[in-house]
C-alpha cells in the first residue's frame, strides 16, 4: 500500500537550470511533509519540510510547494548544481512518528 | 554529538537463516524506526519503538520483528530468510515526542544479502 507516490523514478538536468520532484499521497491524514536527499553508500539526510497549514516553505535554493486539495507536492531547486545529484525521497506523516517514504527519485545533474 | 549507528555495515546470509541487526540512536533520542530499502520500492515503514515499546508497524509479515532497549538502543530480527529480504534496512531516530513530527535523522544502514 504505497501512500506516498513519485511517479518519475529519475530526472535529468542541465547545471544552473530548475529541478522539479513531484510527489502524490493517498492518505489525508497527513499533515507533515517532508523531503530528504540520499548519497550512495549513506543514510538519507533531511532537506526541507511543510506543514498542511502552509502551501509554500522555501530554503535557500530549495523551495516546497504543497497543493493538498490535489494531495500534490513538489520540490523545486533553483539553480540545480552538480552536487544536487542524488536519491530524493518524499515523506509524510500524520503526526503520530509513522512517517511513510516515496520510491525516490534519483536526480542528475549535468554540468 | 556521535550520529546513529548501524552494525552490522554488510551481512550475507542463506535462505532460511535468521538475522539481527543493531542499531545505536543519536544520544537523547528515544525514538528508533526501521525502514527496508529496495530498488523501486523505496523506504518500506517496518516498525517505530520509543522507550522500548513498539509504537508503530508496518505491512511487514510477523518474521520481521524488533526490540528496544532501556539505554534506546534498538534491535531488528529477520527470522526463516528469503530472497526477497535482500535489501537495505535502515535506522533513523529522534527525539520522539508524542503528536510532533520531528526529522529523522538515519544511520547509513546494513547491506542484507541473501543468497
């Protein structure tokens, strides 16, 4: 029962251009979102996060985008550099320390 | 502060044989889950401890099973492997504070090979 949905298993692009992540859930219990980024051979690591209360979280070069009447969020980084290459995860939890992960996305950047 | 830790870092086992895997959080931290990595599953949810009671579980068959401990530390065991086991199993922890989602922070897991 897969909740939490990124349909695109890999994504290139060109150093300096925009990258976008999508990620779709079922599940409208889910309240938190979250994105995390995972090098080979390491755990993943935390990027950024937003709450349902808001539709728009940005950091730095990353900006989370949550839509949650289409139950869509995406992940935009602006501009994309090499060391952006990496599996980006899509997480989200209904506040209850259940948190359900994404099939990831393997993202390139070509420089 | 010394990061989650995961023992072993590489494991093979045959078919049939039972595995246990460790996992030591970030100091403070009272939460532990577990995840299985596999390509194009992603992150499977296995089960959340938190001060030493299973808080969470997953759709993972009853051959999967953990345990915590009093110091947090936690434990995972996979009991009559299959193929279908190999993979990734990761470890996050946090503070684990009821009704609030807090990142996870992950260990760089245990490669599970079954042969």
């Amino acid at each position: 029962d897969q909740q939490v949905k990124q349909n695109s298993p890999s994504l290139s692009v060109q150093e300096g251009r925009i990258s976008i992540l999508n990620c779709d859930y079922t599940n409208s219990m889910f309240d938190y979102f979250l994105w995390y980024k995972k090098y080979p051979a390491e755990g993943p690591t935390f990027l950024i996060s937003i709450s349902s209360i808001k539709d728009k979280n940005e950091d730095g070069r990353f900006t989370v985008f949550l839509n949650k009447s289409a139950k869509h969020l995406s992940l935009h980084i602006v501009p994309s550099q090499p060391g952006d290459s990496a599996v980006y995860f899509c997480a989200a939890s209904a506040y209850n320390n259940d948190m359900r992960f994404g099939a990831g996305t393997r993202l390139t950047v070509k420089p | 502060k010394a990061g989650v830790t995961q023992t072993p870092r590489y494991l093979i086992k045959t078919r049939g044989q039972q595995v246990t895997l460790s996992c030591s959080p970030i100091s403070g931290h009272r939460s532990v889950s577990w995840y299985q990595q596999t390509p194009g599953q992603g992150l499977q949810f296995l089960f959340e401890y938190f001060s030493e009671t299973q808080r969470n579980k997953g759709n993972f068959p009853g051959r999967f099973s953990g345990r915590q401990f009093s110091n947090s530390r936690s434990e995972m065991n996979v009991s009559t492997l299959e193929l279908g086991d190999s993979a990734l199993y990761l470890c996050a922890s946090s503070a684990g504070g009821q009704g609030v989602v807090e990142k996870l922070f992950f260990g760089s897991g245990t490669q599970l090979s079954v042969l």
